[in-house]
C-alpha cells in the first residue's frame, strides 16, 4: 500500500521513466519511512507522537500505521492540496482554520485506530475493511442530521464560502466535525458484516434515547487546565464512544436488526435504562458539568452494558 509513498519520494519525471524499477528501490523502506514520518511531523507536529503515546500507549510504529490509515479514511492529502490551492485568493487565517479543522479529525481518528482493540493495524486491511463503510456513511451523512446538527454544518458552510472556498469543498469542510462517530458504526457494520445503514439508524436510536449526544458535548467542553485535565478529558471521551459502541452491539446481539432493535432492547432493559435517564436529566440541571460528574455518568452507561450482557 506504501508504494505510492516511494514513488511519491521522486519527481514527476522520474517516477514515470523508471516506474518499474522505482519498487524494487534498494533504500524502499527508509524511503517509506522518511516519507511517512515528515508527513507525520509536519501535518500533526513534532509533539504529536509524544503525546499519543502518552495517551495510548502506542509504539511509534503503531500511531504511524494508525496515522497513515486516518490520512486515507479521510483523504487528506487531496483536502490539504485544494486548501494550498487557495493560496493568495483566501485569507490566510481561513486556510489556517481549514487545516486546523482536518488536524483535529486527523488526531481523534489516530487516537480510535491506536486504541482498537484486536485488530492488527495493517494499513492495506483495515482501509480495506473500513473505507466502503465509511465511505457510504458520507454520502448520506447530511441527511441523517439533525436540525441543530444541520445548521451547524450550514452556518460553517457559509463561514467558508463568504472567505471564498468553493461551495462544494466548503461543504466537505463543513462535515468533518460530524465524520468521527461514524468510525464506530462502520467498525461495528464492519465486525458482523451488517448493513452500515441500520447499524447507524442504531447507533442513533440509542443515543437519542440515553441523552448521549448531550454527554458528549459537555465532555468536550470540560475546562482543560493542563496536560492531567487533558488527558482525563481524551480517556472520558474514549471511555464513552466505547460504551455507546458496546450498547449498540448489545442491542443487535439481543433484538438483530431484522426490524428497528432499539424500543425493543430498552423495554427489556428499561429499569436499569430508567436509571440512567434520570441521572442524565438531573445532570442536565446542573450549573455545568465537572470531571466528576462526567465520569458517574459515563460509569453508569458501562453498568447499564453489564446489566444488559
């Protein structure tokens, strides 16, 4: 899969004069790996892996497969190559913005690829497992939004454009921020060869009923106040993408997805889903959320999974 990182190592001319011989390349691997690596370190920066590591415990190679397979689900080198593009026709604070966007996607996909759990990070097998998935969850992606998430993707939308992005990739732009919940749903379609259409319809049944699109955006919005306060913030947001994920497989183990699982599995659960509920709603009174809070609440989803199992 790399190949096209060799042959991308050497100029236009050359690639196309010796684009037999460039694969069998006596320096192949250092070359691969110099190219992966300033790709790396100039697109995430020089801290990146560091800080990964801290947070996951990855080897270096491990994030580096995990990077490189992000790059492709998202196809970042074409968004990068269309943002530099604009270069002396766009402001250069919105480019900034635009890649600051892709950066994020970039950095939470790694954080999910360096986490999953049993699965053998080979670049080619995993694009190969979770890019039609993924892929198809884009094409519909808009439609099945919500009004408030619909309006957020517009009003960025139109923030682009009034900066001069074309419209089309101000709409691919726009989207990003909505593409990481999908890893989930596809990983999921992915594991029991499902539909990844009823996995999402779902993955969103569960979430609306359990208030779980709340509890992630009051996580995310927990007050960050150095290295400690950030990695218990990134361990809360894992730690409840893992529970969603896990209540999604519970629903579909219990109830299939012959017909809509999600009313029947919270009737078969519904006092310990009643107890979850109201945690959430008392939650929800309160001034703001706090690291404390937020891990009761999270804890409590990972019982409701138990109860459920």
């Amino acid at each position: 899969f790399l190949g096209t990182e060799l042959a991308g190592y050497f100029p236009l001319p050359l690639q196309e004069r010796y684009a037999d011989l460039i694969p069998d390349h006596r320096l192949r691997r250092e070359i691969v790996a110099t190219q992966v690596t300033n790709s790396l370190v100039n697109r995430m920066g020089i801290t990146f892996v560091l800080r990964m590591r801290e947070d996951t415990g990855a080897s270096p190679e491990q994030l580096a497969r995990a990077y490189t397979i992000a790059r492709e689900l998202l196809d970042a080198r074409d968004f990068w190559r269309r943002v530099e593009a604009l270069d002396n026709k766009v402001d250069a604070s919105l480019q900034n913005e635009a890649l600051l966007i892709m950066w994020e996607q970039l950095r939470k996909f790694t954080r999910w690829l360096a986490n999953l759990s049993g699965q053998e990070l080979s670049i080619e097998a995993m694009i190969a497992r979770l890019q039609p998935g993924f892929q198809a969850m884009q094409k519909v992606l808009y439609g099945r939004l919500d009004e408030s998430e619909q309006a957020a993707v517009q009003q960025l939308e139109l923030h682009f454009v009034e900066g001069g992005f074309p419209k089309r990739f101000a709409r691919r732009l726009a989207l990003l921020s909505q593409l990481f919940p999908l890893l989930d749903v596809v990983e999921t379609a992915a594991a029991g060869d499902f539909d990844v259409l009823q996995v999402a319809d779902v993955y969103r049944g569960l979430g609306d009923s359990l208030g779980l699109k709340w509890l992630r955006t009051e996580v995310e919005r927990l007050r960050v106040a150095g290295q400690w306060h950030a990695h218990a913030r990134g361990n809360l947001r894992d730690e409840l993408y893992a529970q969603h994920r896990g209540l999604v497989d519970s629903a579909i183990a219990t109830c299939g997805l012959d017909d809509d699982p999600v009313p029947g599995w919270l009737e078969q659960h519904r006092e310990d889903v009643r107890r979850v509920t109201e945690m959430m709603e008392d939650m929800r009174n309160l001034k703001a959320m706090d690291y404390a809070t937020a891990s009761v609440a999270i804890r409590s989803l990972g019982q409701l999974l138990v109860a459920a199992s």
